[in-house]
C-alpha cells in the first residue's frame, strides 16, 4: 500500500495550483509566485506529466485547513474535473490534514511540490548510496502524512470506548512499518558510506578535485563534457543529474585533476532533502574548488546564485574557495545583461559551455588554480639516487630542473598530502643552502 499510494504514475494528468500572500514564504508577491510556478512547470516536464492549467488565488492570509479555502478548492476542482485532471499539484509544502481535508473536498489526488521533487528523485538516483538516501527521505516525507496520504483510512470504522477503530490500528501499524523502514535504511547507508568513504580515501591518495554546483538545469553536465572531453547525460530538463559524477579534468598534472558533477540546487527545497543529500554532496563539497554554475539567461539568475549559496551555506562550505561561471550566454539577447552580471559578481567567467574557446580558457584557469594549490619544494637528488628521480619525474610537476657536477636541482609542486608519501623529503635543501641562490 505503502508505494502505491505515493507514486505518481506518468499517465497522470495535473492541474498547477498556486497562492500570492505576503506572510507566505516564497510566494510574498506575484513575481515569487510566477518564478516558483515556472519551476514546478518545469519539474512536471521532468515527470514527463501533462500540466493542463493553472490556478493562483490572492490571500492576505492562509486558511490553516486548506491554504486557499474550501470555496476556491470547490471551484478549482470543478474546472480541473472538467478538463479531465486526475491530479491537483500545489507549489508548497502541505500537511497531512491539509492533503486530507482539499482531497475530501475535490474529490481529486492531491500532492505538493515535495512530493514532486521525490518522486524525480526517486526515479533518476543511480547509485545505491543514492537511492537510499532518497528512501530515507521519502519515508520521512510520508511519516507526518499518513493520513493525508492513505486512502484505504477514509474507509475506517469507528471505534469503540477507548479502542481506536480498523483505520486508526492501520495507520499505527503503517507508521511500525515506516520508522522500521527509515532504521533499516540508516544502517544500510552507514555501511555504504563506509565503502565510499574508503574510495575517497583511496582516491585522494592520487588526485585532486573540482566541483560543479549551482541551480539545476544550469548546464552543469554539459559543461562537465567540454571540460573533460567525455559524453555524459546532457538533459534541458529539471534534476537531470542526481548522482555525483566522477571525471577526469587533466590526466597529465601530478596528481590527476578529477572534475565532480553534482545534483543541482532548487528554491524552497525542504531541509529534509538537503539534510538527505548531504552524503552524497559530501565528496564534492571536500573539494578543492567549487565552480558555482548559474545560467545567465534565465531571467532569475540572481535568484538562483542566492540559493546556491544558502544551500552551501547550510551545508557548512559557504567559505570553500569558489568561482562564478555564468553559462549559456549565447542565449542571452540582452545587451546588458552580461555586462551588469560580470559587475555583480567581478571575477566571474561568462561563457557558452559550446564555445571551444570559452571552455579551453575556463579549464586553464581551473588547472592553474589546482596547481597554484600546491606546496612547492626544492630539492638536490645524486645522480645515484635513480629511484628518487623516477619518482619526482613520474609522481610530481617538475617547474625546474638543472644539472650540476653531483645531482639535480629540482623545483617540484606538489600537494603536501602526497609529498609526505613519496620517500623524497631527505633531498629537500635548506633554506640557506647556497644552491638556492643560483635558482632564485
């Protein structure tokens, strides 16, 4: 009953209901509310679910049982009835009394935006690190819902004395079932993480990283494939990515450069989600560089890099070094936009992730930046010593390298991390060795 009741089929055809109330979060005004519909459009196209119409009403204040009142949803229903709907999406977060009491009402299935985003995550996760963490966060999401939720409890006998009837012992065993569930689920991924953690390990014993975030549907994987000249999913379409995605940036720098493609951020995300994700963002967010993508013309980019950056706020990396990359500006067909962008955010790159040149410049720049990163040493290796020598030319960037009567001089960079694992230290010069003098 559990996962019947909660997914939503791709027959499914929805009506878009929406609310403007300045006490209301995310829909204060017109524009919140416009910007916020246009998002859940686009999550519906994810869906691949017909959107047949759309419904906004104007309060001064929310009506506690169903948002917009019973005489709206009576009205609603009726239009969206006749338009041949089978479900009523409302672009906010409702509780369990306020699904029960619109679905009494409409006599129409009822879900909310939350509902929305699970249920694509739910169908794009890959990884098993993934799709755990959305079970966890869907069974908590259905938890506090159930009765809004389970329509086998509108069938419920009443009790009798103290005895709670047939739907009240229902939904305490669904809710037995559901914690169960969500433990089972925790222990699970606390052995997942484990095994990613160890790979982590493992890889950054030889690598170091970059990251890809921002709003989702702002080119992320698509700049990921320019970058590094590989093919990965490239979809116009709301979470098209959700899984981290690990590929290799410069093969030839010591250690290799690996470029991570993360899930991207939305507006009015539940903290549930983002506590959910914070695993699987976890290896990115460790990385030495985050490139917060945002698409520059979409009328609300600004929007969109103030998300981003309370998303990583909220994710304890809002100090992380970072770069702004306004992509898609061969889309943009005002002329001031770009120019007002690279005055909003000065040291930002604007590119076209299909402009060869745009992309070649950004990803010099991010190797500079990986390998400016890097500790610089000098050191003096005998000519005996080949062992030592393969290992500096095999194992770090060599910036220098000069022959003298007895060794090499060498001025290598490298992260300190590996550094300490090479075997080399004893060759590195004194500050006063007058070698240095030479090569300075």
């Amino acid at each position: 009953m559990l996962d019947s009741e909660f997914h939503i089929s791709s027959d499914a055809s929805a009506c878009l209901v929406s609310i403007v109330c300045p006490s209301f979060e995310f829909h204060k005004t017109a524009e919140d509310t416009e910007r916020s519909l246009g998002e859940l459009r686009e999550l519906m196209r994810t869906l691949d679910i017909e959107t047949l119409d759309e419904y906004v009403q104007n309060r001064k204040t929310i009506d506690p049982a169903t948002i917009l009142g019973s005489g709206k949803i009576e009205e609603i229903a009726l239009e969206a009835k006749d338009l041949g709907a089978s479900l009523l999406v409302f672009d906010f977060e409702l509780t369990a009394s306020q699904i029960r009491n619109i679905k009494k009402i409409s006599g129409i299935s009822v879900v909310d935006r939350c509902h929305i985003i699970l249920e694509i995550f739910a169908r794009h996760a890959r990884t098993k690190e993934a799709k755990i963490q959305i079970e966890i966060s869907r069974l908590n999401y259905i938890l506090p819902r159930l009765s809004g939720f389970w329509s086998h409890l509108g069938r419920q006998k009443g009790g009798i004395g103290v005895r709670g009837g047939e739907g009240e012992q229902q939904i305490e065993l669904d809710r037995r079932i559901i914690r169960s569930r969500i433990e089972y689920y925790k222990k699970e991924l606390k052995e997942v993480e484990k095994a990613r953690k160890e790979r982590k390990k493992n890889r950054g014993n030889y690598a170091v990283t970059a990251a890809l975030v921002g709003y989702t549907n702002a080119g992320k994987s698509s700049l990921m494939n320019r970058l590094c000249r590989v093919d990965i999913l490239e979809e116009d379409k709301l979470f098209a990515t959700l899984d981290s995605t690990y590929r290799t940036l410069n093969p030839d720098s010591k250690p290799k450069m690996i470029l991570i493609d993360t899930v991207g951020f939305i507006s009015n995300l539940p903290s549930f989600l983002i506590e959910g994700f914070k695993t699987t963002l976890e290896s990115a967010l460790e990385a030495d560089l985050l490139i917060n993508v945002c698409d520059i013309s979409d009328i609300n980019y600004k929007k969109h890099l103030e998300v981003t950056r309370k998303v990583l706020k909220e994710l304890n990396v809002g100090d992380k070094p970072q770069i702004i990359v306004f992509n898609k500006k061969d889309k943009v067909t005002d002329p001031y936009l770009i120019p007002l962008a690279k005055k909003l955010c000065p040291n930002s790159f604007v590119i076209s992730s299909f402009n060869k040149e745009d992309v070649n410049a950004l990803r010099e720049y991010i190797i500079n930046f990986l390998l400016d990163q890097q500790d610089h040493y000098d050191l003096f290796v005998p000519y005996e010593q080949g062992e030592a020598h393969s290992i500096i030319l095999g194992k770090t960037n060599v910036i220098k390298s000069v022959s003298h009567e007895k060794g090499v001089f060498y001025r290598i960079r490298i992260p300190e991390f590996i550094f300490n694992q090479l075997g080399i230290k004893s060759y590195i010069l004194s500050p006063d060795d007058p070698l240095l003098d030479d090569h300075n």
